[in-house]
C-alpha cells in the first residue's frame, strides 16, 4: 500500500493518518478539508503532504470522517471517481443510511462500511493523535459486500493501527450505539445544561465540582458539527434509548421523592454489576 | 497535634489517615468501623494502630467519616464523649441537617461541619490511598460557630494535606452540591441502567462502549450504602436538580423527534462554553 487518500482533516482522518505513517513506511497521504484553516493545520502538522479534493486514479486506501449528514453524498460521489484498485471506507457513528443509499452503486464492492471506537471530546487536525486508534474496536457491517482483494488493503491498515475488528449488520450497529455512545454524549450535553442554568442563580456553583462531575460532563465539550447530524441520522434508536432513560429518571426521581431509602440502594447495587461487566470488556 | 481518632475507615476516613501520616510525624491514628472487615483491612493497611470504639479524652482531632443516615447520632454521641481539647470534624457530602442538628448542643463549638470534595468511585480501606485529598477543595460551613483555638488543629491537617478551603453556608452546600455532584451520580445510574436493561435483547452490547460511556457511567460503580442516604438526606434540592435534568432531556428529545437539527446544534454548542468554565476552575 503506497497511497491514502482522506476526506475530512479533524480528530479521526487526522490520527488514522499520523497512525498510519507511524506504522507503514513511504506512505504517500494526501487530503481534503472543506475548512481551509484545517486544510493548512493538516499541512503544518504532517497529517497529509498536500490538498487535492479528488482522489488520484491509482489511491489504494480513501477514508472518508466527515461530519454524518456529509457522509452519504460524498460517499457516493467517492465511488463515482476512484479507479478499479481503490477501496473506500467511512468512519461515520452510524451505518444503516450509509449501507442502504450504497446497496445499488456499481461499485459496492469498492466500499466498506466501517467505524472505530475511539475519539475524545475534542475535534479538528489539532486534536489528532498516533495513538487515538491503537487497539479500538472497528465494527465493520456488510464484510461480504466488499470485494475480498481490495479488503486487504484495509486490513494492512487496521492490523498496523492494532485495531480489534468486529462484525455486525448496519441496524444492530445502529441500535447498540444509540445506547452505548449517542445517549452518553445527551446525558452529558444535559448535565451540562442543567448546571449552566443553575449558574444564573448561584454564580460560584461549578467551585465545587469534582472528579465526579468532569468526569460525566466530559462529552459536553464534544462537536456540535459532528453531534447534531448523528443526533438525525439515528433518530428511532435515539429516541429509543432517551425515553428508556427519561422512563428511568423519572422512576428513580419517585424513589427520592418518596424517600423509599431501601429501593434506592437496591436500585443501585444491581447497576453496581457494571462493574464487572466493563471489566470483563477489557 | 498527636492524636487522631476516625471513626468509619472506608474510602475517605483511611485517606485522611494516610495522607495525615505521610506528612505529619508521631502521629497516633486510632479508628472504628461498623464492619470488622473494614476494622481488619484498616489495620493490616496501616489506616489505624488500634481499633478503639470511643475516642480518648486527650484526642486532638475525631474525624466521622459514614454514611450520610448515621452521621447525625454518631455526631451527637460522639460530641457528648469527647474531653475539652477534642475538635470533630465530619466528611459528609451534606450539611444542614448536621449543623441544625448540633445548633443547640453544649459542643457544638467543638464540631466543625466539613466536606472535601474528593472521591473515586470505589469505597472501603482498600481503595484510600494517601493523595486523595492532595489540592482538593475542602468546603467548610459555620466556620464561625467552631472554637476558634480548635480550629487551628484542624488547619494543621487541611495545610498539610494541601486542601483549598472554601466557606459556605450549609443550605448553599447542601444546593450546590445537588448538581454539580449528585444529579452527577444519579445520571450516571441512570445511564447504567438503560443499557443494562437494553443488554437482555442485545447481549453483546457492551463491547461497542468506548471511553465515552467509560466515562459518563463510572459513577454507577459509587457504593449505594453512601449514596443511598444521601439521596434521601438532600431530597428536595436534588429533585429540584433533577427535574431540571430531566425538562432539559425532554425538550431535547422533542428538538430531536422534530428533526431540528439546528436547534440541536445550537444547544449544543451553547453548553460547550462549559469547556472554558471548567478550565478555569482548574
């Protein structure tokens, strides 16, 4: 593999580059950004060695994170330039739209449907490093839709970047992450709010915020370019998960009210077993 | 200051012990906890020297380190025992019900209400370790109503352990504290338990979690014999918190059903400015 070829500049299309170049040598990679403040920062910092919008003919590798209500068009528009020996992959957090709007296209075979488990709360080139990917989980849906040769070149790439594949449909994908990672960042946007607005009243109240409360604040420093649109794209499976979690909320707010002390810590200690659980995940 | 007696030896009440001996000499550190596992645990770990249920009259500091519905009758009891040169301080992450409660004791000059603003999510002597309270904030509630020669002892222990005192009133505590700590908690159970529940249709949920959800659900892993109680304790400041929390995510959901993408990143990047506030605060 000798040539990448990445579309968006920021957190992810940076540090699968700065990766990439860590681990594969003589590695050409060029880029695009529709920011011109990323397209230099990418320049600047070594993430590609020049901007070109299109890719060259004889591209191994495009990786395509843009921001999810990007993704579809330029995905499409990416199969309809690249040459015969070029395999696609996006890194979008969802993927039943993308696999549905592909399913037709003459060259299917040239996409893979892909997404890595990683990112901070953090967004652009700047934020981008060699590190963010080493041993993530990539969940890949529709492998078989993939033309099995140009799949190795992807698979150089992941098996250098030490990433742990995983398989699944586009709809399962969809719905697990609705819980395990869109749901976290609106808790966090949430937290984030009602704090703020507490702030108006009680000026010194974020004086005697802890580890705790970083901790589950965190996400709301996330990008609301790359939020709003995952927030659409995976709307059913997000409303799903926020009205379990409102349902929830509002259960557990009725214990408080009651002062029902005993449920509450049962309540609590059968959420303990996540302990274990994310444990075991390691 | 020579003698220090803790009285509850989990999380909080070791770390004060190891943190005290790490920077002060000669000091005598005697404790008890209901648990003897917890008596056991403390001593083989060097948190005290002796298991002792009353404090001797010459103890210089008796620091109350349980959970939030036993602090009260302990702190009564114990003031009633203590000879004249005795402060008592307690860790309790509420603290009006404590100072309305010791408002009229004969002592209450030797009591002063404390809270350190410090923690993990783990509980018991295992997990205290001797920087835990290093550079955290301390807040401190009716400074004026403490002795003020008794006083300096405890000062000798916040200087050492390099705790940042703030002065509050104890209902200014006790509402602050609501939502920058345990709305904190409760969204994190919460959290915990949607994707539990979710996990009896999708077994293999858990291995698409990121650090994301890492880290916006590692407060349902807090010990619920602590949080139980202080649910119960701090009622009506945290269902006001949470009903904020709660209007908040339901307008939200509406924002998403409605496909407003622009509202949603609006929002969004309004409550980003918390990125600045807590970078301040650091």
């Amino acid at each position: 593999m000798k040539k990448i070829h990445i579309i968006g500049l920021g957190l992810l299309g940076g540090s699968f580059s700065l990766g990439a170049k860590k681990k594969l040598n003589d590695l050409v990679i060029t880029g695009f950004d529709i920011d011109p403040k990323n397209q230099k920062d990418a320049l600047t910092l070594g993430i590609i060695s020049e901007v070109k919008e299109t890719p060259d003919l004889d591209t191994d590798l495009v990786i395509l994170a843009t921001p999810a209500d990007t993704l579809g068009g330029l995905l499409v528009k990416t199969l309809d330039q690249i040459g015969p020996e070029t395999l696609v992959f996006d890194v979008g957090s969802t993927k039943s739209s993308l696999t549905k709007l592909t399913a037709g296209h003459p060259k299917r075979s040239q996409y893979l449907a892909a997404h890595p488990i990683a990112g901070t709360e953090y967004s652009g080139p700047k934020a981008a490093f060699e590190d963010l990917l080493d041993r993530k989980v990539m969940i890949i849906c529709e492998l078989e839709k993939t033309d099995l040769h140009l799949k190795e070149k992807a698979y150089e790439l992941f098996d250098a970047l030490n990433l742990k594949l995983r398989f699944m449909d586009p709809e399962e994908h969809d719905r697990h992450l609705a819980f395990v990672s869109h749901l976290s960042h609106i808790s966090s946007f949430m937290l984030g709010q009602t704090v703020l607005q507490k702030m108006a009243d009680e000026k010194n109240i974020f004086d005697m915020a802890g580890s705790g409360f970083a901790s589950t604040v965190r996400l709301a420093k996330s990008s609301p370019a790359m939020w709003a649109p995952i927030l659409t794209e995976n709307k059913e499976n997000i409303l799903n998960a926020l009205d379990g979690y409102i349902a929830n909320l509002s259960s557990f707010r009725e214990k408080i009210a009651q002062g029902e002390t005993k449920e509450l810590f049962d309540e609590m200690a059968s959420i303990n077993k996540i302990r274990d659980i994310l444990e075991l995940g390691k």
